[in-house]
C-alpha cells in the first residue's frame, strides 16, 4: 500500500452561542446546537501523519513530546484514526506529529484546532476523499468542538437527533469574505492549562446542574436568532445573543457541583469595561465571550477594533492582544513543511 505523509494546517474557533453538554459521551453528541467563527491561522495546528506498516503501534507526539495514549484523554481522542481506518479498510498503524502555534490547555479551543487539523491530514494520509461534512463528524468524534473547526467562516453545528449520530455535523453559515468586518479581539491573560477539562466539566454540569435545564429550554432559539442577527449583518442583535449565551453558560458552569468557575478576576473586569463603554457609546461596541477558560474574546466590527484594544491596553492584566479575522478551515501544506522524517518513522529534528 502506498504510504504518504499528509501535513496539514487548521485554526481554532470561537463559539458564539456555546456548546456545552452532551446527550452520548462516545459519539460525542451534544444536547444543544452551537455556532461559532473560525479563526485566521495567526493561531494553528500543524499536523502530520503517515500510516505504516512498518509501525507497531499509533504514536502520537503534540509540541515535540510523545503522548501516553493508553487511557488517557489524549489516547481518547484518537479514535478518529480508528473511525478513519475502518472507513479506507486500512488497518495501519499511525505516526502524528502536531504542533500548536499557541497555548495548549488555556481555554484557546486548542482541542478543536488540533483534533479538526488531524481529521484532515490523517483523511489525507489515507487517500480518503471526504466531503467537509463526513470530516465534520469524524472531527467530532474526537473533540466536539473541532466539528465547527472543519469549515471556514461562521459556522453551525447541528445537534441532530438521530441516536447514530448521523445527523450532528457542521455546515458553513457564513464565509469569510462575506463579512469580513466581523473580528475577534483576544485578550490573553494566562497561558497556564485550565484546571477542569471542558470534557470532564461539561459532563458534571450535565449530571450536577440545576440552571442547565433552563439553559436547553433557551438556547436553541438563540443559535436561530444568532444567525439571523448574522445573515442581516445585524451587530447590534448579535452582540447581545452573544454576551447573555456566554453569561448563561458560565452561570450554568457555576450552578454544577462542585462549582466550574473558569472566569477569574481579570476576566470579570474585562466584562465590566466592556459594558462601560457599550453604554458611554450608547451601542454595542464589543461582545465579550469566555470559553473554558479566563481568556477574553471580544467580537467586535473592524472600525471599532482601536476603542477595544485601547481599553484593553489599559488593564495590567492583559498579557497580549490578538485581532483576529475569520479564517477558511483547514488547508493541505507541501512536503516541504512536513513534520514527519519519513525515512525514519520520527518527527523531524
Ligand atoms: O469540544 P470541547 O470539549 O473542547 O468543548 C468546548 C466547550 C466550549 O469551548 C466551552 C464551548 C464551545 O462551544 O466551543
């Protein structure tokens, strides 16, 4: 069989109206539907992946170090090389190579730029041609998340309601160059690895929780109305879906027990200068939005990215800022840039 090295790039996504819980842990199907943009390559995965008969085992290395995958997450996450195996009737075992151009673990949706970025070089490794949505699923199988990271712009995840699983995929809303003047504005304000996994985490919430019932009764509606509020180019509607779902799962988050809290004291102040100056404008200038992590996204309009950054500057606590664009999902690279040392069957120097 012939063996290649597929090498790909993806980016990480911010959810707009959030995914959080889910009806089946294996099949990784969510309770709710989620929208979110995916973001420009200034944040990436970079993955390679060669399948081999000369390997004994799947060996997996993320930011240069080799992974336990026997019982851990990491390893759990794998199973997108087995769905993609049965899928090409191919039963060799793998070498990854993935580098992250950002924070492992600080709420950057790492797992969604990393699991969305394999599932297309693996796919590709494979000589599988799939269609962006059959990736989706496969991508979701590995992380919930990185479904959405499957496509470019805004994108919808879609519950589904089928027990299977063959209905929960992601479709493309919008593209990047239909509203090129919706950014993210990221404030950095800790690159240390978050305390509960979303994956753990979700499951408490959903086991443990008392609000999320009221979460589920609101939030379909409210991925409806967000991408109306998008389709109209409506900023001013979206930005506050945007706000209260973030608000609304944090609260959730805060209601499991034992308590989440992801959102720290740097974080609350962020939220606090951000309704500042919506109100001293009199309109929606930032949305803010908080992920599994303290980290804060504001999505904003291009022409008031300046107001944004300048009250960010101004707080100690903001280590960097990032203006981010929507991106266009994950892009095969050349050769050139593999990651894999293809006669060694070991990641390059
Ligand atoms: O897919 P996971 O397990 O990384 O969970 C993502 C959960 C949130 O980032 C908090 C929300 C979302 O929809 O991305």
């Amino acid at each position: 069989m012939v063996e290649r090295i597929a090498t790909a790039v993806g980016t990480p996504n911010i959810a707009l109206i959030k995914y959080w819980g889910k009806r089946d842990d294996r099949l990784i199907l969510p309770m709710n539907s989620s929208v979110s943009m995916t973001l420009d390559e200034q944040l990436n995965t970079r993955t390679s992946v060669l399948f081999s008969e000369k390997l004994q085992a799947d060996t997996v290395y993320i930011n240069g170090t080799v992974q336990d995958i026997n019982g851990t997450e990491v390893g759990e996450r794998m199973v997108v090389l087995d769905i993609l195996r049965g899928m090409a009737g191919d039963k060799r075992k793998a070498l990854v190579v993935s580098n992250n151009q950002f924070p492992t673990g600080s709420g950057l949706a790492s797992s969604a730029s990393g699991l969305a970025t394999l599932t297309y070089a693996a796919a590709g490794a494979l000589g599988l041609e799939l269609q962006p949505r059959e990736l989706s699923m496969v991508a979701r199988r590995g992380s919930g998340s990185a479904c959405r990271s499957m496509m470019g712009g805004i994108v919808e995840w879609r519950k589904g309601d089928k027990p299977d699983g063959s209905d929960s995929y992601a479709e493309q809303i919008i593209k990047p160059g239909e509203w090129p003047e919706l950014v993210d504005v990221m404030a950095i304000l800790t690159e240390s690895r978050k305390k509960v996994s979303s994956r753990a985490g979700m499951k408490q919430t959903v086991q443990t929780g008392i609000l999320y019932r009221s979460r589920l009764d609101y939030v379909e509606g409210a991925v409806e109305r967000a991408i109306d509020a998008m389709r109209k180019r409506d900023f001013q509607a979206l930005g506050e879906l945007i706000m209260r779902d973030s608000m609304n799962m944090h609260a959730t988050m805060l209601d499991t027990w034992p308590p989440i809290m992801y959102l720290d004291d740097s974080s609350k102040e962020i939220i606090y200068k951000v309704q500042e100056l919506n109100q001293s404008e009199g309109r929606i200038v930032g949305a803010y939005t908080f992920d599994a992590g303290s980290n804060a996204n504001i999505i904003a309009l291009e022409k008031d990215v300046g107001k944004i950054t300048d009250m960010l500057e101004g707080l100690g606590s903001v280590k960097n800022i990032l203006k981010l664009k929507m991106g266009n999902g994950p892009r095969r690279l050349g050769d050139g840039e593999s990651l894999i040392d293809g006669t060694g069957l070991k990641p390059v120097a």
